[in-house]
C-alpha cells in the first residue's frame, strides 16, 4: 500500500493549527488539543500506509474531531477554525471510508 499522503497532510494541518492557537491567542488548551490529535493522526496515517491498511485510529480520530469541531462550528458560526477542521474532518472521514472500506471490520461477521 502506498503512503498515506493526505492523511500525513491532515495530521499536519491539525498540529499547525494548534500551534496557531498557541500563537494567536496564547491558549494552551488549543495547542495541546491540536498536537495531541495531530500525533494521533500521524500515527494513524502510519497504520493506514502499511499492508494490509488498518484505517480504524485514523478514522475514528476524524469522527470525534470532525464532531467536536463541528459543534464548535455550529454554536460560534466561525468558520476558523472550527469549520475548517469539521470540513476537513468530515472529508477525511469520507475518503477514509470509500477507500478502505474492505479493510474496515463488519460487526456481525464471524
């Protein structure tokens, strides 16, 4: 399996944005919520790149970001940075379930 390109992008995406927080504002709770989950995601785009993929931290970091962010989103109307992220999130999630879909357990299945 090929390198799992975007999902590097999107970890990377998610710690910068952190750091920006950090920057902007000065809020560690942004800095450390950014970094925690762009490490998170990193190490799930280590585990989708191998062979056989394993998909299930990657996108079940996207589902709980993608969801925190987008009800961040939903309360302030700002669209940065918690639109962004839950647009972003949401993509993610999508791509990661289209494309490794035969990778991903089926409940039930014995």
């Amino acid at each position: 399996m090929a390198t799992d390109l975007l999902g590097y992008a999107y970890a990377a995406t998610v710690a910068a944005g952190g750091v920006m927080g950090y920057a902007k504002a000065g809020s560690i709770p942004s800095l450390a919520a950014g970094l925690t989950f762009g490490v998170i995601l990193g190490v799930g785009a280590y585990y989708t790149s191998q062979s056989p993929p394993k998909p299930l931290l990657q996108l079940g970091t996207a589902a709980v970001l993608g969801g925190v962010m987008g009800m961040r989103f939903a309360r302030s109307g700002k669209l940065m940075p918690a639109g962004l992220i839950a647009g972003i999130s949401a993509a993610m999630l999508i791509r990661g379930l289209v494309v490794y879909q035969r990778y991903l357990p089926i409940v039930g299945k014995n």
